[in-house]
C-alpha cells in the first residue's frame, strides 16, 4: 500500500481525437480553479509514448520545480514564457529553476513517457504493462518543491484516439470532462493514472460508492467475473466499517503470471486508486479466494501517514481483512485466528528494536502491525465490556474524516480512534510506550486468554478462557438484519454511533 472523509473521488475516461495542440504562447489554461491554483493542460500522444503539457504557476511561486525523484531526466524540452517569446530552461540537479514563476509564469514541456516506464519499472513512478503505463502525476506533472496552504492543482487530460486515461486523483469541480483537482501538498504523492488501451467499467458496489474498474490484458475469467469480484469484496469492507471508506475509488487490473491474484498496491492523498496484479490463468476458485484485493480495501479506511509509521498502515490492513472476511461468512474463525497464531510470531522484535516505527523488516512492519492491533482491540473490549472494538475506533477515523485520501500524523490518527470508543488513550499509550523501550507482547499468553490453541497447522478453541468472549465477538458473524453499508460521510464531531 501506499499512501476520507469521504469526498468525492472521480476516475474518468478521456478519448478524444489525436489533433495537434497548439502549443504557443496563446495556450488557454484548463477552465476554473482559483487565482491560486497550479493548472496543466496535458495531451497524450498515440501510443502513450510522450506527454506534452503546458503548465500555469501562479504569482509568488517557488523557482525551483520538480518531479517525483527518478522521473527528472524524463522531462525534456522545458520552456517558459517571457517578454521575448519563450526561453529554454535547463536542469540544475534534480530541480529546474525558472525564476519568472515567482511574479506568475506560463511552462511547456514533454515527458518521454514511455521511456520512463521502461527504464524506471518503478509503479511509484512509472511502469509499463504491455501497452499501458502506469505513472502517478507526481511524475509528470512540473510542480513547485513547495506549496502555500490552500492552493491547489488541476489538470486537464486529452488522450489519443483510441486510448483511455484513468485517475484516482479527485475530480475538479467545474471545467470539462477529464478535468482534476486536489491539494497541492498532494502533489508529490498522488494517487496512480494510467495510459493507454483498457477496458472500462464502472459499479455502484455499495449505495453513494462506485468502482471505476479499468481492465488490462486479457485473463482465464471474463470482464464480469473480475467485476463481481470487486463489487464482493467492497461489500464485505463496507460491511464491517459500516460504511464504504470513499465514494469513488479507481482500481486497475493488470496482467501476471499463474493462476492466483499476484499483489496489489494502493495509493491516496488527493483520490483513491488500486493497482492489481491478475494471474492470467487465474479461475473463479482464485477469485473467491483471495485476500490481496480485501487487503487492498482495507487500506482505503486508513489516513497516509508518514513512512516512518508504514506499521500501522499494513497492521490495520492485515488485521482487519480476515476479521471482515469473517464477517461475512467467507472465512471460519478457525481460519481466521490459525493465521494470526501463525503470523504474528513472526513480526516479533530482532535484538535491536525498540518499537515499530521506522520498522524495514517486511515481518516486523506487517505482523509487528497486525500484533498492535490485536493487542489495541483486545483492550477496547476490555476497558468497554466488550460494547466498541478496533472497528468502531477506525469508524471514528471516518466520521471525523479520515481515510487514504488524506495524508493524517500518527498522532491524530490514534487520537481520533482512541476518542471514538470512549476508553481513554489506549492506542495513544501503547504508542508511546514503544518509545520509551522495546515493545513486545506475551502472544503465547494472549492466544491462550483468549482461547486459541495452535496444534501444528490445527487450531482449537477453548471456551472457558477469560477472554473467550471477546474473541468470539472478533469474529462474530453478521447479524440477520443489520443495516446494509452506503458511502461514509464525515459527521459533525467526528462521532460514531454506539451499536
């Protein structure tokens, strides 16, 4: 994963005719925006080799412009208006420095798009899958190291004949279609866009929330069937939160090797959007099966925080999948508490860690995660007689308007969850008390209060445990007429309702 209130998010397709742009110093800005707003005009050559933009930088801008680092040596070409015409820029470093920005200036530039994928194969850059590329505007789009409070960015996509662009990045809320927008301090990390032949679809999974789905490649299972799974698994995180995390999210799904769903990364701050790697030979049996895309959803509930916090990222996301699937029926409890017997040893601390943050141990930063959380849930149970668990706290973080379309510090984010369930600052104090020491935890001692007996690769559940019951409501299934999930709203306060 990388890094709502739920605002609206937008995906969109743009085909539009393969006409030359006039590309002179009469070039019209994408329509709307404020004075304020960072504003590109973007067109897409045939096949997705290059991109030609025009850019538009308020006065009091930065001089020094930049791409998403490894993407500078792709852009060419850098021009900016003056009084005299146009004047070549040239590359200082990493950055490009054009003073005229700082009263208001006017660029022009290409990006070798495709020459980018090729060589970077990096999907937090840019990377090809057959035809299509995948590279998040961070990469293309020259911006200002920098960004005042309030400003914004927009962009307005013309694609080939024949070719489609999609986005997680919001929609704009004025201008013509193909047209975005978000924070500007999002910029440097926006979700992921993609360029060339897809197939597209688009499904109100959950009531207020819709899927936009674009397809690459071709796979075992048909254009329904990659659908229906999505919806599915939208359903079962919306369930479990109450709500789905965003209104709109992007998901593209790309080709792979096998016969199983092969990895899936997420990216927000500005939309939502999914990457999904699909085993070609993969049938209904892997489809059903699955947990990547559930994982993947799971991350849509969770606010970017800094990297050096990435644990509670993929902790919440490990965690809370399985529970859903659960849930939902998809899973046994059986299942469910054999995996976390199994994984969660393994993020236990090496000999000099002193917590979780700043983990680079791929075991410690996922089931170290996962061990905070269940940790966290047990004692939410606890301190509340078993009335709010973790769930309840991350549906706090919705109402006050959290997800993965905004960038959070760890602080509020735990902050806000402890407060939602009203048993004072639990997650907050486990946090810190990470700092003053290494953090570990008795799992043996806490699968065995909560029951959990782990046999080989069997698991057996003992009743009479203190903490049986608070187990047992982890996994509960759902109740016969529980109301059915819509789109999260942010709420006055931030509250959640008790159930």
């Amino acid at each position: 994963m990388r890094s709502l209130h739920c605002a609206s998010l937008f995906v969109a397709v743009v085909a539009a005719s393969s006409g030359c742009v006039d590309r002179g110093p009469q070039a019209v800005a994408p329509v709307g925006g404020s004075a304020t707003s960072w504003r590109y005009d973007v067109e897409v050559d045939d096949g997705a080799r290059r991109l030609l933009v025009d850019a538009w930088l308020p006065p009091g801008s930065l001089a020094d412009l930049v791409v998403r680092h490894g993407a500078e040596r792709f852009v060419q070409a850098v021009e900016v208006q003056d009084d005299d015409g146009w004047r070549t820029v040239s590359r200082r470093g990493e950055a490009f420095h054009v003073p005229e920005c700082a009263r208001g200036c006017h660029l022009r530039y290409r990006f070798a798009l495709r020459r980018a994928a090729d060589a970077l194969r990096d999907i937090d850059v840019a990377i090809a899958w057959g035809e299509v590329v995948v590279a998040s505007p961070s990469s293309w789009l020259l911006h200002p190291t920098l960004a005042p409070d309030g400003t914004r960015y927009r962009f307005h996509v013309r694609a080939a004949r024949d070719a489609s662009f999609v986005t997680g990045v919001f929609t704009a809320p004025d201008g013509p279609p193909g047209s975005y927008e978000a924070d500007a301090t999002d910029i440097a990390v926006a979700p992921y866009a993609a360029f060339g032949p897809m197939r597209l679809r688009s499904v109100e999974a959950v009531p207020g929330s819709t899927l936009d789905v674009a397809i690459a490649g071709d796979y075992r299972v048909d254009d329904d069937a990659i659908v229906a799974w999505m919806a599915k698994s939208s359903r079962t995180i919306a369930r479990f939160l109450g709500c789905f995390p965003v209104e709109r999210v992007m998901v593209l799904v790309v080709p792979a090797a096998g016969d199983a769903v092969r990895h899936g990364e997420t990216m927000g701050d500005g939309g939502a959007a999914m990457v999904l790697e699909l085993g070609e030979d993969a049938g209904p049996a892997a489809l059903e099966d699955d947990w990547v895309l559930p994982h993947e959803m799971a991350h849509l509930a969770v606010p970017s925080v800094a990297p050096r916090h990435h644990w509670i990222e993929e902790g919440l996301a490990v965690y809370l999948q399985p529970i859903a699937r659960a849930r939902a029926g998809e899973l046994t409890p059986e299942q469910v508490w054999r995996e976390f017997a199994m994984g969660m040893p393994k993020g236990a601390p090496s000999h000099a860690d002193r917590g979780l943050d700043d983990a680079t141990d791929w075991a410690r930063t996922y089931w170290g995660g996962a061990t905070f959380c269940l940790v966290a849930d047990v004692a939410i149970r606890t301190r509340t007689g078993n009335r709010f668990g973790l769930e309840d706290a991350m549906r706090g973080v919705l109402a006050a308007g959290g997800s993965v379309a905004h960038i959070w510090g760890l602080e509020r984010l735990l902050d806000t969850a402890d407060g939602s369930v009203g048993a004072g600052p639990l997650l907050a104090r486990m946090h810190a008390e990470m700092l003053r020491g290494t953090w570990t935890v008795d799992l043996p001692g806490l699968f065995r209060d909560l029951g959990v007996h782990l046999e080989g690769t069997r698991v057996t559940f003992d009743d009479a445990a203190p903490l049986a019951a608070l187990r047992r409501s982890i996994t509960r299934p759902l109740l016969v007429g529980e109301p059915e999930p819509v789109a999260c709203r942010a709420t006055p306060g931030g509250t959640v309702a008790q159930r």
